[in-house]
C-alpha cells in the first residue's frame, strides 16, 4: 500500500510525518541482505534503512531521478549498481531509442520515454562522408546517417545507411561504443576465395545470451542465389571474430520490412515461401512459416506459422500468396513470438506464440481497419494492452516521397479504440526498445 504521508525536514534529518490524528505503522526493523546497498540512516531519520530501500525502490525512475537532490545519501543510493538494477527489475517499461540527423553530418541516437520526451541525447562522434552517384544523377558529396536496428536489449545497435556493413553497438548508461568488424568470417574469405564483392549483407540481429551474460550477433548475406549465415561474440570491451555457420533453411526474407525479430535467444526469419511458389508452380514452404536461429546453440530451425495464416489464400478468393506475403511480419510483444497479419483496411490479427514446442498459435488480438493500414508495425505491448506501433503514411525507402514527418509511432488502447501520436520520426524503421534503467543514464 503506498504511503501518502508529507516527507518533512528539520536539522538535516527527513522523516514520514503522519497527518494528525493518525499513528504510523509500526515497522519493525530486519537486517538488510549484505546484497543491497545500505542508505545513510542520518538521511531518513525514524524511518529504518530497509525501510527507505523498500520505498525508494517502488517510485518511478523519472520521479527518483529529481529525489536524488534531497540529500548525497540519497543520491548516493539511487547510483548504486545494486540498487539500479533491482529497480530495473521491478520497473520493466521501456525506453524508445530512435536515430536523428540535424544539419547533415550531425547525427546520434535519442532515448524517450513512451511520451515521446526526450531523456538523453546521445551525439555520434563520427560521421561517414559518402561520394554517391543515384540513378542518371552526377555523383554528389553526401553524409552518411545511422539506422537504429530494431532490438529489445540494454544497448543500442545501428548501422550507416549506406556503407551498411558497418554495424556499431553503443551503451547508453557509458556512452561506449564498439564497432564489429566489417570483414567476412575465415571461412567464408576462403570460399570466396578473394570475391568478397559477390557477398552482400542482407540482415543483422543481435540478442543477449543470459547463460554466458555476453552478447551475439548473427549477419545474414547473399551470395549470388544462396543466403549464408555468420555468428559474432562481444561485450562492451571487446569482440571475437565472425564465425561461418551453416546456411539458413531454403530461402528467408530479409529484405527492409518487419520479417525478423529476436525473442528470447532465438531469431526468427519469415520464410519466402512466394519466390519458391513462383519458380516451381508448386507450395514447399507454408506461408507464415519461419525459419528460428538459436544464439546460444547456434542452430537453424524451421517453425510452421498459424495454421490459418496457411489457409487464408485458399480461403479468400481475392487474395493471393504475392499479396499475402506482403501483409505478413513478425514482432516480440509481452515476451512472445507474434505473427502479424495485416488485412489492409479490415483488420490486423495478431497471432501469439504459447507453446513452442507444440506449434500452438493464439490469436489474442484482431484490431479494426482504422489500426490495419498498410505499413504499420507493432513493436511493444504494455500491460492493459496498450500496443505501439511504427509506421508511415506513404512509401518506405530510398526514393520515398513525402515531408519530414509522415513516419511516426503510435500507441493503440485496445480497450477504448483509441490512437495517440507518440513521436514523428525521419524513419520509422529506425527505432529500437531500450531495457536499461533511466537511473544509469
């Protein structure tokens, strides 16, 4: 039960002054754990040191942040490392990371809570400057910017945009930034045999391994008509070298659209079923399936998507597989693989994984038309099922044409039918989930 008693102070002590006519609890003091960092009793005077952790630890970040000028014992706990993070554990609502770029060559990373206010700002030190030569164009002096790759971690991984080999991996509460090697893996220089030209980077994902406590990364590329897959290990300090390893089932879909998301320590990958079905006349993948890498085995796998997702092309007669495939992407909402099914203009269906080793698939959430329009994408569900969406108003890409602006994120209240505006954004592909606590940053 919270308490709603006035804080007071007098003669540099603080204490929990009832109102009158009422008598505090009686709270009888036990020994802190020699885990959690012990408060200055000097600084909360009749209110005992466990006491003050316990309450300290249910107030939010942003509002623990401003008690931290109270007092230096205050601000003294509120630092520590062991107080953070199990404050992390109990306040698990995260941050939005987003790139941005000013004047041209001025980019960086921007963190905000669900609000769209901005907590930290977090400039990027260098900038790429990139000759480019578009389409029938001459070839002009540009600046390259930074995408965001799209995570649920406590660092922050991006990329340049157009030298898009180079991928970085930023922590927020240290403001480190490592950058893994652009080179390919040993084994596949060898396979090459010097042709790195023929190896084109088509995806990166990046997930924690909580077994081992490191991080992992996992590139995918195309090689002429197949895809390879490589696996990299690194923490804040250091990095290993990419390691070949074995080829992705049959073909995956890799391209700019939502197709990959990591759950857990597993990458998923909606297969292209399509391109199979318009070589050979015949379906050898089921629509929606998915192909899984584990990180921490480094294994493929192949996981069969929605049994109604399957069916939906041979059920509706106005729709076909090209169309289908276009409507289909996956996201990680309330710690769960979901298959989303965007119906443009009629409905978007969110199917959610339960059991993984049965194939079983929920469909929690069928939103109405005015959610389901073409480039929106769900990225985060709260508790009460409030959903975030990314998305654009127009065509995504390149060559895209439309204000500075139109892209955005968007939160759904699926209990009163309701969007609210979140953040414009330059582009919507661009954002990631921080799970670091406000107090480290």
């Amino acid at each position: 039960r919270p308490l709603r008693w006035p804080l007071t102070a007098g003669a540099g002590r603080f204490s929990l002054r009832p109102p009158p006519g009422r008598s505090p609890p009686a709270l009888t003091p036990t020994a802190m754990p020699s885990s959690k960092p012990r408060p200055d009793a000097s600084s909360s005077a009749d209110l005992p040191a466990d006491a003050l952790y316990e309450v300290l630890l249910r107030i939010p970040a942003k509002d623990l942040c401003r008690l931290r000028a109270v007092c230096p014992a205050w601000r003294a706990l509120t630092h520590d490392p062991l107080f953070v993070a199990a404050h992390r554990s109990r306040h698990t609502t995260p941050l939005l990371a987003v790139a941005y770029q000013e004047d041209g060559n001025h980019n960086g990373v921007v963190i905000s809570d669900l609000s769209g206010n901005v907590v930290k700002r977090i400039p990027n030190t260098d900038y790429e400057v990139v000759l480019m030569k578009v389409m029938n164009h001459a070839a002009g002096r540009i600046y390259d910017s930074i995408r965001v790759v799209r995570t649920r971690l406590d660092r922050i991984c991006f990329n340049w945009v157009v030298r898009s080999r180079a991928f970085s991996v930023l922590n927020p509460a240290t403001g480190a930034t490592i950058s893994l090697p652009v080179g390919l893996s040993e084994e596949l220089e060898h396979e090459l045999e010097g042709m790195i030209w023929r190896c084109r980077i088509e995806s990166c994902a990046f997930g924690h391994v909580s077994s081992t406590g490191g991080y992992k990364a996992l590139r995918v590329s195309s090689i002429d008509d197949r895809q390879v897959s490589e696996v990299i290990t690194f923490d804040d300090t250091n990095h290993g070298c990419w390691r070949r390893k074995q080829d992705p089932p049959s073909s995956i879909c890799t391209g700019r659209k939502v197709r990959c998301v990591v759950v857990d320590v597993v990458v998923y990958f909606l297969m292209d079923y399509n391109s199979t079905y318009n070589e050979s006349g015949v379906m050898t993948i089921e629509p929606g399936s998915m192909a899984s890498f584990n990180l921490e085995t480094e294994e493929w796998g192949v996981l069969p998507g929605p049994e109604q997702v399957q069916r939906f092309v041979q059920e509706n007669n106005a729709y076909n597989y090209s169309e289908l495939e276009f409507r289909l992407s996956l996201a990680e909402l309330d710690g769960c693989l979901v298959v989303v099914h965007n119906i443009h203009y009629k409905s978007m269906d969110l199917w959610f994984l339960t059991d993984f080793e049965k194939g079983t698939w929920v469909k929690r959430y069928s939103m109405p038309s005015h959610v389901a329009r073409p480039y929106r994408y769900p990225f985060l569900m709260l508790d009460g099922g409030r959903i975030f969406f990314s998305g654009s108003n127009g065509r995504q890409g390149l060559f895209s044409v439309g204000e500075q602006g139109e892209e955005f994120v968007r939160s759904y209240d699926s209990r009163s039918d309701t969007y609210s505006d979140v953040l414009k954004l330059k582009d919507s592909r661009s954002i990631s989930s921080y799970t670091g606590s406000l107090l480290s940053l």
